[in-house]
C-alpha cells in the first residue's frame, strides 16, 4: 500500500437518517446541476489573421526580438518523467534540490546514459534529444553537503536529535552531510524537432507547442547553471549593480527575459528587462530591524517575524551550512533547551542531557553570544524534530524571492528605479544576450539553433490622432497624443450646489482652494455656487482619537447645515492622522443617513496615505448612491484642479470630450448598427492575499452611438479564478451574471434599442487561455443574450487585449520612444492568427510598453485597417485625462471599477454578512468553495461612471 494512503484518517461514521449517494450518481447530478460554464457547440478556433494594415505614415522600428536560425533535423525530443525520492521512498519536494540532484546524476552516469545532455525543467519532466539506454532508468544518487532543510531519520541535520547546527561527533567522524536519492527516469513521450518548424508556419498543435516549450526549457536550464534565480521565463544573477534598495529589507533586482517565439519571420528569441523583489541578503536581524522599522532587537514584533521568515533560506555560523526557517522557538535562547547526547570516556556509551541553546555554543563551540541570549531562536529543522540557531549566526542568502505585497511607497520607489529610457534599454539588453552566451549551449547546438545579436528591424505605421470635439462645438486635433482642456468648455456639463468644506487640516488654505476651484469650474461651463458653509475643526480636538475627532466634526455638520449637501469637499490632516480619512467617510454616511446626498468629494493632504476605503464607499456607493472623489491639495495648481473637475464631471453624468467621428455618427461599422463595447477584466489580491475573493468587472458602453460613456457591473470570484464565471448566471426565471444588466442598461440608454454588435475586450489572459475565452466565456455571453430573447442573434467580436508581455519597439535613429498611434502587424506578430501591437500612448517616462492586441474571434467583419483604427480611437476616450492611454479605455475602466468595488471586501466584510447580502451565498466556479457576494450598487450610481 502507498505509505501517504496509510497516513489518511479513516472516513467519519454516517448519521443514522443519512442515505449515502453513490459516486457514479452524484456524478451524474453534478452534470445536471453544473453552472453554464462548459462548451456545448462545436468548439471555436482562434481566427486568421484578414490582411495587414495599410493606413498610418510608414516608420522604421527595431523590436527586442533576435533572429533564430534553425538546422532542419530528423531527430526527436524524448520527455521523461521524473520521480525523485528519499531513500525511505518518501517524494522530494524540495524545487531546488531537484537541479542539484539531476546535475549529479548526469556527471556520474554519464557513459551509462550515452553522454547525452538533458533539459530538465526543475520539477517532473526531463527532455533529451535521442533515447536513453531503457525506457524506464533508475539511478541512485548521493549528495554532499546540501542544505535541504530537510532533517535526518534520526533528528537534526546534522545527525543528533534536536541539537542546534548538529551533533559534533557525527561532524568530526564525517564532515560532510550526505543523503541519498533514489531516482526514476520514466519515457513519455517524443517529439519531432521538425515540429519547430510548424511553430514558425503558425501551424500550432501539441507537438509545436512542446518543441517551444523544450527550447525554452533550455534556457531555463542554461540560467539555472550560471547561479540565477529562476522566475518562469525571467533570469536574475547575483549582481549587487542590478539591486536597488526599497527599504523594509526588500530590494528589486533587475534581470532579463527571455524565451522562444514564432513570429512571420520566422523564429525569434524575445529578450527583455526584467524586475523581481528580493530579501535584501545578509544578517538575519539586519533585515528584522529594517523590515519592522525598528532601531534594537527588543523591540521586534516576534509574530511578525515568524511570518516574514518562513521558508528564508539561511546560512548558519559557524560551518557556513544552508537551511530554510520553519519557524521559531518557544522560548529564548537563554531557555530553550533540548536533549544533546554525550559520549561518556572511552566506553563509548552515551547518555544525553538537557542543554540550553545559549549554553551549547559558550561550552561546546566557544560562541559567547552578544545580544540573542533574550531572543527567541531560528528554527530550521522540523516542527516536531526542530533545529535551533540564535539569530546573530544566521545570515540570508541572496537571490531570495520576496513574494509578500508592498507598501506603496515600495512600488513608488520600484517603479521609479526600474525605469529606462529607450537607448539605455536597448544597451541592457545586448549586453544580457551577449552575458547569457547562448550559442555555447550543448542542447542548443544539438538542435542546430543559432541566434543573431542584433534586434529585428522592422516596419511600423503611426496612425493619425482622432479628431475630437468639446463645448460650443468647438473643434480641435490632439498632438503628440495630447490635448488640453484648460481654456476650452466641456461639451456636457453637470451642476455643483448646495456644497460645503469640511477642514481637518490647519495648514490648508480653504478660501483660496474654494476660490481657485469655482474660477475654472466656471471657465468650463460648469454651475458652480459658492459652498454653503466651511465647517472647521476644533484646534482643541486635534490630538484627540480620530474617532473623537470625526464625532465632533459631525456634530458641527448637523449643526451648521440647513439640509443634506450635495457635495461636501474634505480637507484632511497631515500625514500622521490620515486615520480621520476612513472614520470620517464611515461616520458621514452612518450620520445623515436620512439626507439624500448625491456627492461627496474628500481632499487628502499625501497621496501615499490613501487608506483602505471599503467601509464609507460601500455605504455611499452600495446603500446610498453617493459617487464620491479625493483629491491631494498639498500639491495644488491649475492644472491639478482641472483634472480633478473632469472627473467630478463624468462622474455626475457630464462628458468632458468626444470624438468627432463619434458626435457626426462616421465610426466605421460601429455608427451604423446599434453596437455595444464591453471591456471585461479580473482583479485578484495582492502577493500574500491569497485567500481574497478575485473581482470580476465589465464595464458596457450606454447610449448609443457614443463611445464615450460606460457603467460598471462587478461581482466577486474564487481567489486567484482567472476565468469569469458569473457572466451567464440563470437561477430560475431570472439571470444574475454580469452581462444582463449591461444589456438591458444599453436597450433603455439607447432608444429601446438592442445591440446589433457586440464587441469584447477581454484582459488578464494568457494565450493558453485563448481557446477558454472564445469557447466558455463567450459562449456564456451568447447564452445571456439569449435568456434575455431566443430570437436574437446579434454578430460578436471578441479581442483580448495583453499587456503583460515582454516586446518593445525602438525608433532607429533617435534616443526617443515611439510617437503614439504606432501600430504593428508585420514580422514579430504571430504567423497566421489575427494580432498587432499598438502603443497608442506617449511615452514621457522610461520605455513605451505597446499593447497586444489579440483578435480571436471576429463575426462583425473588421478589416485590419478599420479594427486598428476604431481600438486607435477607444485610446482617446478615457473621460479622467487629457491623453491618449496605452490601452482602450473600457479595459481602464474595468480595472477602475474592480479596484474600486474591490475595496468592499478588504475589512469585516469578510464576515457572513457580506455573504447574505443578497439572500445568501456567494459566486463560485466548479470545486471551489463559496465566496462573499459584493452588495449591489445603489440604483443612482448603478449607470454612472462612478469608478471614473
């Protein structure tokens, strides 16, 4: 019998009223029962790709793309799978000793394997090129002095039960620490290298697939053997030059990307820089002391500590040997104890006592500890058999991975610090090609590939910015992918009254900010009264707690104000006492709640203090229909307080600009049938979260013909579900996904008309999820609409739009980034599917990112030229700025809605009542468990852009 069946417990007894159901039925009843997320049609293919792109000034562009050639070859990859174990045939699940232990194999059965080479991806699956000697080989390996952190059969790793760093004895009769593997080699599999050359032709199929993905296996090894850490594709050497100091003892580390790609010219290896955050290496307290912001070792938070040190790898004094931290030690050094055994004279017999971890390394290893006495010790055994080390001899290794989410002003600090202006990143990647030394790759020179060290040139078109226009029908032509706003009317504006200001800060000038903000409200077109009151606070109270504090501002409300405002505008303390910001929106919306306020508008002092503010949002936005907005008026000027009225004015209902194409009905395709824009996007928790519902948001275009005005629908996910799964959600007679009140919305804001076109955009999915969208998540699209009625059969066009990938373009001649409206579709684009890039943007800081447009599925009959041109256009229609943005606008707005409505789920409302929010239970896929449901927004904000 399986030893880890022998482990499981056995099944509890059944309650004597229970029947139990057999599996073969239950079966059946969850095939019955399933939610409509599973293809039922013949299944859809990815599209080919209609012609290339015509319209737009030719330009001359170099891609981070190199040229591959490939020798054609008759011979195969063969894949084994690997299967490592213990010799008491327990698994190996340690992902860093697998490399070792295939490394020490190859060297000592190297004549027994025929000298072949291997690609061995680091976990299960191991590529040659020709056959092994057997179908199924098995070997045994031993290792020296590795630091698994995994404890011997008879206690620490060093051989004595519990002792700290191990047993002397053992270490004196054998110095270095080995262990034993067992390792089984098992063919799976073969594929022809011939298969490469489909991949190039764009003819995918599992074989192509796999010949890639062994090449890139190749390259993972490659880094793996120069010492770097491995993050799927991306490759970081131990070099202090690529770190970069984020403070709380975590740096960023900059290293490259790089992996195989068929493209129309053929194959490529796409190299990039790349960015990952790393434990900041050296002394274990050091990074305590930074990590907690403390000056002295007494005052570490040892809870804390235990979280952000487990699974550290370490180096422990005085032999220098690795672990990895499991945990901590109940006690202090100078109390833990535990069992050392003892030779007694020559007799050779032992006994064993009890020996303080302090007093092991004063008497046994003349170690006089400085501060960890009162400290509690490193664990790196296991939990039952633990292993002791005192914090002052442990010190991290580099190249660690640190995977928890970061301050803010961390990924200020990370962004600011990995920036690079174009020539800089073209100079950083040849310089990796050329450090990387690919050409002297064995298993790349058996698959005869041969990679050129300059980037592809190739031709790209810059399309002509939209012509858009404001109020009085004035006219105006954007440049360099900008426009400005300021001495022009807004085309349609909202009216701002019965307002108030609300001070917390003494050191805000309120007349002049007031003063300052009705001028260019007016000069936009906006009606602007003076506010009714400006409410301050009681110098008195400002060192009181923020609760106090937000009591007594609310008590002068209520005093002060004849009625409910409509707008109140907050200006917070400093810093410090941010606090104030989500106990004053909490207490507003808990205070008047009998007053129907349509707005609220809180300025804080520093953007970095933004707290998390799903209590008063969910209140405003869920329960009573309050759009709200913050602004920061530490840096106030004119322009900072125009940007913040365009986004007080879409949010009442106003819109800023549009296109002229857009108000003249002349969009190609999309004016002359009722066609609604969806952009569909999932937000999940940040590194450490986990256990945090994902956020699934689509955003629909209203009132057609416009392509400027949207509304948002959001529901919740199982954490981490990348696939949307509440899109068609039939319970009865009625549907609750996402895509249903986006259509009804459309028919009432667009004349009683129904969409004759329904045009997608899909974010946040990889390519191997393509075949997914168009067969599930579509279908459930389709499905939607047809719960609403059988008859209609509107035309689809669904685009996934990627930004997460690694190609840049560079202008040949000039230092400077691509001008926007640069649009690719040659040479570096897949080789038969529907693709461009776009960078729609101007880039002002570091190197332009293109989007990648994908185009899986196409029954509206877009010509490349129409397609690129109508996605050129949703960039200009972003209501917050006066730019054109990287990606469509409904896309940004998807990502808005879900951070914002995503806030909802950050405090209590974890809790059941989040769950019964609406009558009970929450959205899940197939096999995962219930999650909350977010509340419903409030029907006055359901179709505004409350997220703009």
């Amino acid at each position: 019998m399986d030893p880890l069946e022998e482990e499981l417990p056995p099944p509890p007894p059944l309650p004597p009223n229970v029947v139990p159901i057999r599996a073969e039925d239950a079966a059946a009843a969850d095939a019955n029962d399933a939610p409509p997320d599973k293809p039922t049609k013949p299944k859809r293919l990815l599209m080919v790709r209609p012609g290339l792109g015509k319209k737009g000034q030719p330009i001359q562009l170099l891609a981070n793309h190199y040229k591959v050639s490939v020798k054609s070859s008759e011979e195969f990859f063969h894949h084994y799978n690997v299967i490592m174990k213990y010799e008491d045939d327990t698994l190996v699940d340690g992902k860093g000793v697998g490399r070792k232990v295939i490394d020490k194999l190859q060297h000592t059965y190297r004549a027994e394997l025929l000298d072949k080479d291997f690609a061995y991806d680091g976990e299960k699956s191991l590529f040659t090129i020709g056959a092994l000697p057997q179908v199924n080989n098995e070997f045994t390996v031993v290792l020296e002095d590795i630091g698994t952190g995994k404890s011997a059969a008879n206690g620490s790793p060093g051989g004595n039960d519990s002792s700290p760093g191990g047993g002397d004895r053992k270490r004196v009769r054998r110095p270095y620490q080995t262990k034993t593997f067992k390792v089984e080699l098992c063919f799976a599999a073969k594929i022809p290298m011939a298969a490469i050359a489909q991949a190039i032709r764009g003819q995918e199929s599992e074989n192509s697939l796999e010949a890639l993905r062994v090449l890139d296996i190749i390259l993972r090894q490659h880094s793996a053997k120069q010492g770097c850490l491995l993050v799927r594709q991306s490759f970081f050497h131990n070099n202090p030059d690529s770190f970069v100091d984020l403070g709380g003892g975590v740096m960023g580390c900059r290293g490259f990307h790089s992996s195989f790609r068929g493209t129309q010219g053929g194959l490529s290896l796409n190299v990039d820089v790349s960015t990952t955050m790393i434990v900041k290496p050296g002394p274990l307290i050091d990074f305590l002391l930074a990590n907690q912001k403390v000056d002295h070792p007494n005052r570490i938070d040892w809870q804390k500590a235990k979280r952000a040190l487990k699974n550290l790898r370490i180096k422990a004094a005085p032999t220098n040997s690795e672990f990895k931290i499991v945990g901590l030690s109940g006690r202090n050094c100078n109390e833990q104890t535990f069992p050392l055994r003892q030779r007694n004279g020559n007799s050779g017999d032992t006994n064993t006592v009890e020996i303080t971890v302090s007093d092991y390394y004063r008497v046994n290893r003349g170690i006089e500890l400085k501060y960890s006495d009162n400290l509690p010790c490193i664990n790196a055994g296991r939990l039952k058999r633990p292993t002791y080390f005192p914090v002052e001899l442990c010190t991290l290794v580099p190249l660690q991975r640190y995977t928890k989410s970061l301050s803010t002003l961390q990924r200020s600090s990370l962004v600011e610090k990995s920036r690079q202006k174009p020539q800089e990143r073209m100079s950083t990647l040849n310089d990796a090609l050329k450090r990387s030394n690919y050409d002297s790759d064995p298993m790349l020179k058996a698959c005869g590939i041969s990679i050129s060290q300059n980037f592809t040139q190739i031709e790209g078109r810059v399309l002509q910015a939209p012509k858009m226009r404001a109020g009085n029908n004035e006219e105006f032509l954007p440049r360099n992918g900008r426009w400005n706003l300021a001495n022009k009317k807004l085309i349609k504006t909202c009216t701002i009254s019965r307002w108030s200001v609300v001070n917390f800060s003494a050191r805000c000038d309120v007349q002049g900010l007031v003063r300052d903000l009705k001028r260019l409200a007016i000069g936009k077109g906006l009606e602007f009264e003076d506010p009714h009151a400006i409410i301050e606070e009681n110098p008195s109270k400002r060192r009181a707690p923020v609760s106090v504090r937000v009591e007594e501002m609310f008590e002068q409300i209520k005093q002060k104000l004849p009625g409910a405002p409509r707008f109140l505008l907050c200006l917070l303390p400093e810093r410090k006492n941010c606090e104030v910001y989500g106990w004053f929106m909490a207490f507003f919306c808990h205070c008047l709640l009998p007053f129907p306020i349509s707005m609220i508008s809180c300025c804080r002092i520093y953007d970095t203090y933004l707290l998390q503010p799903g209590p008063w949002k969910r209140k405003c936005l869920a329960e009573f229909g309050i759009v709200t907005q913050c602004l920061a008026p530490a840096r106030v000027n004119d322009n900072y307080l125009n940007n913040v009225l365009l986004k007080i004015n879409a949010k009442l209902g106003g819109l800023n600009a549009l296109l002229q194409v857009e108000v003249s009905r002349g969009i190609p395709i999309v004016s002359e049938a009722p066609t609604i824009i969806l952009g569909m996007d999932v937000s999940h928790g940040q590194p450490g979260q986990s256990d945090r519902p994902s956020i699934a948001a689509v955003v629909s275009s209203r009132e057609w013909p416009l392509i400027s005005r949207y509304r948002a629908t959001v529901h919740t996910q199982s954490p981490k579900l990348e696939m949307m799964s509440s899109l068609f959600k039939p319970r009865g007679t009625e549907d609750d996904g996402l895509i249903r009140e986006s259509l009804i919305d459309f028919y009432t804001s667009s004349g009683k008309r129904k969409p004759d076109q329904v045009i997608i955009f899909r974010d946040g999915v990889s390519e191997s999820q393509f075949t997914q969208v168009i067969n599930i998540e579509l279908e459930q699209i389709i499905e939607a609409c047809k719960f609403l009625d059988e008859k209609w059969e509107p035309k689809f066009t669904l685009i996934v739009a990627q930004k997460n990938h690694h190609t840049k373009f560079f202008q040949t001649g000039s230092p400077e980034n691509v001008p926007p409206g640069t649009v690719v579709d040659k040479q570096v684009c897949h080789p038969k599917n529907f693709d461009f890039y776009m960078c729609a943007h101007a880039g002002m800081i570091g190197t332009s990112r293109p989007t990648h447009y994908h185009v899986l599925h196409d029954e509206i009959g877009f010509t490349a030229d129409a397609l690129q041109e109508f996605v050129h256009s949703l960039s200009y229609v972003y209501q917050r700025s006066t730019t054109a943005i990287s990606i469509v606008a409904p896309i940004a707005y998807a990502h808005l809605a879900a951070a914002q409505v995503g806030t909802f789920m950050k405090f209590e409302d974890m809790s059941s009542d989040a769950s019964s929010s609406q009558g009970g239970g929450g959205h899940t896929s197939a096999g995962s468990v219930s999650v909350p449901e977010l509340p419903r927004l409030h029907e006055k904000v359901r179709s505004t852009m409350f997220f703009c």
